[in-house]
C-alpha cells in the first residue's frame, strides 16, 4: 500500500485512536476529518461496531483514524465485551488519541473510558458538539474542569455538525504524529472492504429509519457483493431477533424497506461512484448477540 518515500523529511504519519462514550459524535468528527463517509452515524447508541480505519493524506501528513465503538457500560453480553476489547486493542496500538466528550456533559461513561487512556500516548481532549453549548461562557470553565482530570496533550472544542474547528484539530494533531514515511496510498480512504461498507450503509439505514422500539440487536450481512465493469450488485440480508422485529422493518406494504433500500442505495452510489443494484430481505435469527459463535458468524472480530 506504500506509494514510496516522500521527499518532505518532515512528514508525519500515525494511527491516531478516536475514542469515548457511545454517542459522542465519533464517527461524525472521523468522517468530517478525513472528508468521506466511511464510519456511519445515527442518533442511537452502540452504532458503531467495529474498528473503523478512516485515511487523510495531505502534502505534509498521513493522517490514519481509527474510530471505535462507544465504550459500554450498561450491559455486559458477550457483543458488548467485544465491542469493549476493540476500544482497549485500538489504544495499545495508537500514536495519538482523541478523547471525545460531549460539550457540558462529563459523566460515569467518561470517566471510564478516560480511565483507560494509555499514559505514554498524547491524548487530546476533544469536546465535540460546542454549537449545543447554549451559553457560550459556558465553554471554558467545562473544558479546564474535564482538562484538568488528566494530563491531556492539548485541548480543543469543535463542532463535527457544524465543521467548526475542525482545521484546527488536524493541525494540533499533526504536531504529535512522528515523522513517518506514509503507510497508504494517498487516495486510500480506508482499509475496509466495499462489501464490509456496503453492509454498514444499511445498518445505519436501518437505524436512522426504525423507532426506538427496534431493539439494538439487529445486524446486516451482505451475502454476495458482486462487480461488473461499473455496476455493483449488492444482496443484504437484515437479521432480527423476533418476528415482531422483522414486521417493524418491513413496515405497512414494505413501505420502510423501501426507504432503507432507496437510502442505502444513494449512499452507496455516492461511496463507491457508480451504479448500485440492490436486493435486501429480512431474517429472524434469534441469539446471536449472546454468544461467541454467533458474533464471529456476523463478522465481529
Ligand atoms: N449538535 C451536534 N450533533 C452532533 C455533532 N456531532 C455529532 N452529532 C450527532 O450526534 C449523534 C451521534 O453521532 P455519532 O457520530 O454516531 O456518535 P458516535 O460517538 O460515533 O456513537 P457510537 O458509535 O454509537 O458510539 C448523531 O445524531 C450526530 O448527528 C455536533 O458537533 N453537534
Ligand atoms: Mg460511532
């Protein structure tokens, strides 16, 4: 993946861990840095579920993020414990970490997962969603009271919604990323595989389409991935735990299908910059959050 040495002999490049509670704005700050969609985004929790590489390459930096999954707290099954192990994983191998809280919110959760902070790598604390922040005098005074829990490399609030700040984060992060020659390609966007996003699209579809009453355990396989010439044909399956379940996703006439379907299919056009062809149905396949096998069937690592 290398494209050879570069003749800046001040380049950096490093894996740079994006961690913190669920819900925090991860993903959307990963994408909005490296100016793709490849991590998806919902109001729900546990929406992200995988480690998820995210690349920026400029003239003088290779940025590689690696967004996880909010760390839980609530409930302790065996999809849980493995969501946990990929936050740990992430950090051991990190050269940066961003700490991500939500702007005047500093919690339990966030303790936990700051207590997990390596102490040989710089952290920045990140307080993402500033433009919630109601009283902007506010700000400050959260931000030395979260800063001064430990010692942080740097400090910066942003807005990942509103791109506010965001530039300024990138160059804070360039300073602690060691000079390096590049790792990737410079228009690699990510490390995961087409048919790896393709069943993410329609996750988040299925997320950002369904009431809180679908339950988080539901998940996406992509069956077959297939490519000819331009056109990509894509066949998911959505795996429920009840028939109930499967009801609510299928919605009156198959009315909410279509609409995942149409989504997922634009935003899969969009990504992969050609035509999409697409087929999803849905199964009941009760259980499978529960148990090791299950969760390696569906591609947890
Ligand atoms: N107002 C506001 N909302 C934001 C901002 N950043 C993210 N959000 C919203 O916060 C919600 C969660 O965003 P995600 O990026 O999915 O959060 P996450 O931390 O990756 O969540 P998990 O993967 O579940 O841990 C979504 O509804 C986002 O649109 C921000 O800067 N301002
Ligand atoms: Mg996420």
């Amino acid at each position: 993946m290398n494209d050879g040495s570069t003749t800046n002999p001040d380049f950096r490049c490093g894996y740079i861990a994006i961690v913190g509670r669920p819900n925090v704005g991860k993903s959307t700050l990963m994408n909005v840095l490296i100016g793709a969609k490849v991590s998806i985004t919902s109001r729900k929790a546990q929406t992200t579920r995988h480690r998820i590489t995210g690349i920026q390459t400029s003239e003088d930096a290779q940025f590689i993020y690696v967004d996880t999954p909010g760390f839980q707290t609530r409930h302790a099954n065996a999809l849980n414990k493995t969501l946990n192990k990929t936050v740990s994983n992430t950090l051991t191998a990190a050269d940066v970490v961003l700490f991500i809280v939500e702007a005047g919110v500093f919690g339990a959760a966030d303790q936990q997962v700051m207590d997990l902070l390596p102490k040989n790598v710089p952290a920045i604390l990140v307080i993402n969603k500033a433009d919630r922040m109601k009283d902007k005098a506010q700000l400050m005074p959260f931000a030395q009271k979260v800063a001064a829990l430990h010692p942080f490399a740097a400090v910066v609030p942003v807005s990942a919604k509103m791109r506010f700040q965001v530039d300024s984060l990138e160059k804070e992060i360039r300073n602690w990323l060691p000079r390096n020659e590049p790792i990737f390609g410079p228009d690699d966007i990510t490390d995961r595989s087409e048919k790896f996003l393709a069943a993410e699209i329609v996750r988040e579809k299925v997320f950002r389409n369904s009431g809180d009453e679908l339950p988080y355990t539901s998940t996406v396989l992509v069956e077959k991935f297939e490519q000819e010439g331009n056109l990509r044909r894509v066949f998911a399956a959505i795996l429920v735990e009840r028939d109930s379940h499967k009801a609510m996703i299928i919605g009156a006439k198959g009315a909410r299908l279509k609409e995942i379907s149409t989504a997922a299919r634009l935003d899969m056009e969009k990504l992969f910059g050609g035509p999409v062809y697409l087929e999803i149905w849905v199964k009941v396949k009760s259980g499978w959050a529960d148990n090791e096998a299950g969760l390696r069937a569906y591609g947890y690592e």
